[in-house]
C-alpha cells in the first residue's frame, strides 16, 4: 500500500504538504498543488480511513436509510439509492445503507454512535416519527420526501401534488370527464406516505376545478388484486374513460384486463401512469406518464447533505417539476 510519504517523496515536496493538499486546511500554490495530486493518481494513493478520520472528526460516510418494504416499488428505492452513492463518491463519501424499519431507533443509533457525518432518510411519511429526532440532533440531515411540516428541515423530493394535477389536466384537456385512480397498496395510504398522499391531494384538487369526476382505489398490484380493483371501479363507474396509475404492479395487469374486455387503448380508455421511463417505454402499451426521476433526487440529496457539512446549505426544500410525456396510451376521451 501506497503511503503519504512515498506521495511527498514522488512529488518532491513535504509529507506536510501532501496532508495539507488532501485537507484543504491551508493555502497551497496551484502548481504544487497538481504536482501532488498527479503523484496521487499515479501512485494510486488512498488515505487512511481511520487516519483520516481520526485527524478530521469526520467519518466521511453518508448514512442512507431505506425501509425495504414489501409494499414498495423497489427498484425505484435501489434507484435513489444508487445514485446517492455515486454522487457520494464524487464528494469522498461513501455510503452506510441501513434497510430495516427501526424508524427513530436507526436515527438515535446513527447520530449517537458517530457512524456517519450526515444522514439522508427515504419513504417519508406526512407525520413522520423520525423527524422529532431530526430535528434535536445537530447532525446534518436530508429527506428524500416531504413531510407534512417541513420547518427545520432539508427535503428533496418530486412535486407529487404538481404531478397529479398534471395528470388531470391532460386527461380532462381531452375531454375525459370520468377518471378512476389506481393508486398504491391501502398500506401505503395508512402511513399516511408523502408521495402518494401529495399525488392524491394534487388529483383531487385539479378535478374540483376541471369539473372532471374522479374515483380513487388502492390496489395490492398483481393480476388478481388489480382485476378485484377495475371490476369494482367500472361496477361503481361503467362511464369510466380514463385512468391514473400510481402503482407500477398494476400497469401490466390493467393493460392485459382492458384488452380481455375488448377495451382498446387509447381510442376506448386512456391510461396515464405515474411511473419510472423504464416502465413507461416497456409496457405492452407505450405508456403516457410523469416519470420519477430517481437519479435526480439522489444527486440532489447528496448535493443539499455535503453543502450542509460543509457549512454552506441551510433549511431548504427542493420540489422537481414534473414532466408529463405523451405516447400511445392517451387520446380524446370516446364520444358517447
């Protein structure tokens, strides 16, 4: 293994110098400076985690929880995940997952035990129990979410409310009048989760002012439960023309139903799904939809977390505009 003073000796300078180019804590003159950090990348020097740690009270790990539950898209939570890592690594983090459901415990753990330097939380919750705890510690934090109140708090997140309203419009702008919203497992709803109640809130409110119609139903997902869901929502609303898909299990399953009832998409039921691109594109009917831009939320994550580590960032909410995509799965609402 490559040491600090094989570097100093290969760029000619001070072991004092190597540690101050790799610290930042003093001036060092541009020229030496990339002499240094040319000796490093060909030397392949890495320092010390425990040194480093040691001499900085820095861990340099980004502690990233993710309940894993069965409830749960998670692909997309792999997604976000993912890309908090990599962008992690382009700041000199690296990233401690935890995946159980210890809610508050976890946080305790981690600010406590000094793990981590900061800390990033998923699949928030409107009241969500972990957020006390937040907001008492001094350790940095971010949320991928949003929560109900977002005072004291650092949040990136999907504008979900944007993003049902913008369903709605594209919907009614094509004349449908009554439409059924295929939402996530009753699960997700009695946590009262943040994307998916944002996502109903922004549906429900554009429908009021459109004058369009709209129905919710939970759905478990898989071909059984969403065939359980559309027997019930076409029984209460036989007029039903179009319909909202917040539950990438459902997609499929929905397609294949609609075809067995000689129902044709788009000219006789649109569908809009909200969903990740990949869903979208690969579906048996190339789906209109909001996708999620994971990749997104988890640069930005890192981005608000380091900026707060490094005394730059303060409190701040971070909504992405949501992008509606039309393709083959949406069209004027059938004529009666």
């Amino acid at each position: 293994m490559v040491t600090l003073a094989e570097v100093a000796q290969h760029a000619g300078v001070s072991a004092s110098t190597v540690s101050y180019v790799l610290s930042g804590k003093r001036s060092i003159s541009a020229t030496t400076r990339q002499r240094v950090e040319r000796s490093i990348r060909e030397l392949g020097y890495h320092p010390n985690a425990g040194a480093r740690a040691l001499a900085s009270s820095r861990s340099n790990i980004i502690a990233l929880m993710v309940p894993l539950r069965t409830d749960m898209y998670v692909p997309v939570m792999m997604e976000i995940a993912i890309a908090v890592a990599t962008t992690a690594r382009t700041h000199g983090y690296d990233v401690l997952l935890l995946t159980g459901e210890e809610g508050p415990d976890a946080v305790r753990r981690v600010a406590g035990s000094g793990l981590a330097d900061g800390m990033i939380l998923m699949d928030v919750e409107l009241d969500d129990e972990r957020l006390p705890l937040l907001r008492e510690s001094a350790q940095p934090a971010v949320l991928i979410g949003l929560p109900a109140d977002t005072t004291g708090l650092t949040c990136v997140d999907l504008d979900f409310k944007a993003t049902g309203a913008l369903c709605v419009e594209h919907l009614a702008g094509l004349g449908h009048r009554d439409v059924a919203v295929i939402g996530e497992a009753p699960a997700v709803y009695e946590r009262h989760t943040g994307f998916a109640e944002r996502t109903l809130d922004g549906l429900r409110s554009r429908a009021r002012e459109t004058g369009l119609r709209l129905l919710h139903r939970p759905c478990e997902g898989g071909y059984d439960a969403t065939a359980v869901t559309v027997a019930r929502i076409l029984d209460e609303r036989p007029d039903t023309t179009g319909f909202v898909v917040q539950n990438e299990a459902a997609v499929e399953p929905l397609l294949a139903l609609l075809r067995q009832q000689g129902r044709a998409v788009p000219e006789d039921v649109s569908v809009v799904a909200v969903c990740p691109e990949q869903v979208a594109v690969q579906a048996s009917v190339r789906l209109t939809s909001v996708s999620l831009p994971a990749q997104e939320m988890g640069r930005h994550a890192v981005e608000q977390l380091v900026a707060k580590l490094d005394g730059r960032g303060g409190d701040e909410v971070v909504l992405l505009p949501p992008e509606l995509t039309v393709r083959a799965s949406s069209g004027p609402a059938p004529v009666r």
